[in-house]
C-alpha cells in the first residue's frame, strides 16, 4: 500500500492535471463561441445548428478567416517588417531590400524562446495534456543568411501571441537599429 506522502504526492499531481484539463477544455469552448458568433455574424447558422439541418447533397461553406496586419518595424514610410496573424498561425515577414541577419543575438534569443514554447508543448503531449497536432511549430526561411520569414503555427493562446510578437518586434528593431548604426560609423 502505498505511503500517506506518496498519496498526497499523487493527488497533488492530479489535481494539477485536473486544472490544466479544465484550462484546455475552457479555451476550447472560447474557440468554440467565437466560432458561433462568426458564424451568426456572417448570416450563418451555429455549428450544431449546420450539423443538424445539414441535408444529404448540401455543401456548407463556413467563412473564410481574415488576417489581422500588423507592422513590426516601420521607419519614415518603409515598413521593414510585418506580421499576418490568424488564429492559429503568426507568418512574419522581412521586406525586401531590408536584411535582418538571423546570426545575430536578438534573433538568436528569439528562436530560443520559440524552441522553450516547443519544449513545453512537447512535455504537454507526453503527459497527455495536449494532442501532438496541436504542439507550437515553427519554420524560418533565409536568404543568404538573411531572415525572410518566420512561422509560427498553433501559439495556442493570446499571451503566447504577445510574448511572440513582442519578442520579434525587439529582436528586428535591435537588429535593424544596430546595422543602421553600424552602416553610418563606416
């Protein structure tokens, strides 16, 4: 039989689980509503309403998700950087000619960051906190060691979103800011 500590040892981890579960379950009825509600808004039915009038025959076509455009960096009338955020992927780009080389500090601790996020997920998934299609992923595209752009797929939440986002916004603005110096002290 197992000890009274070990006992107290097991249903603090259960609880615990039990709180993330809970946490999970409550984001995704918040997909869920918002998914309702843009349903609605656009003339269109719930989802369980669709489900349940759905006729053999009838295509249901939900509406497509229009990004949100933000600017990372601008400078006078260039935008040096921007981001397409949707809610389940941030695509940031660099715009040419602008170059933000990715061997650098700022964006070296920014694909760190993004490793720490998949690190997390990845011990979510063992744990069987999270499904293994739903784990932060990420890809960089480079030219000439020149970073093009960054994608971020399933961040999952918004503070994730703004920890990402701002940690980007820093690391092209540092960058940016330090070969402009550099450029001008030759």
């Amino acid at each position: 039989m197992p000890s009274i500590e070990k006992l107290a040892e097991m249903k603090l981890k259960l609880e615990k689980r039990r709180e993330r579960l809970k946490a999970n379950l409550e984001e995704v009825d918040n997909i869920l509503e918002i998914i309702d509600e843009r349903l609605r808004s656009g003339s269109f039915s719930t989802a369980d309403e669709i489900l349940e009038a759905e006729e053999p025959g009838v295509e249901v076509v939900a509406p497509k998700e229009e990004p949100r455009n933000v600017e990372l960096l601008r400078v006078g009338s260039d935008v040096i950087a921007s981001a397409e955020i949707l809610s389940y992927r941030v695509k940031m780009k660099v715009h040419s000619p602008f170059r933000i080389s990715l061997d650098t500090r700022p964006l070296r601790y920014l694909i760190r960051s993004l490793d720490g996020y998949v690190e997390d997920d990845l011990r979510m998934v063992k744990q069987g906190d999270l499904e293994e299609g739903a784990k932060l992923n990420y890809s960089v595209a480079e030219e000439e060691g020149d970073l093009r752009e960054l994608r971020v797929n399933n961040y999952r939440s918004d503070e994730r979103l703004k920890d990402i986002m701002g940690k980007a916004r820093w690391a092209i603005r540092t960058v940016f800011s330090e070969t402009q110096t550099a450029g001008t002290e030759s």
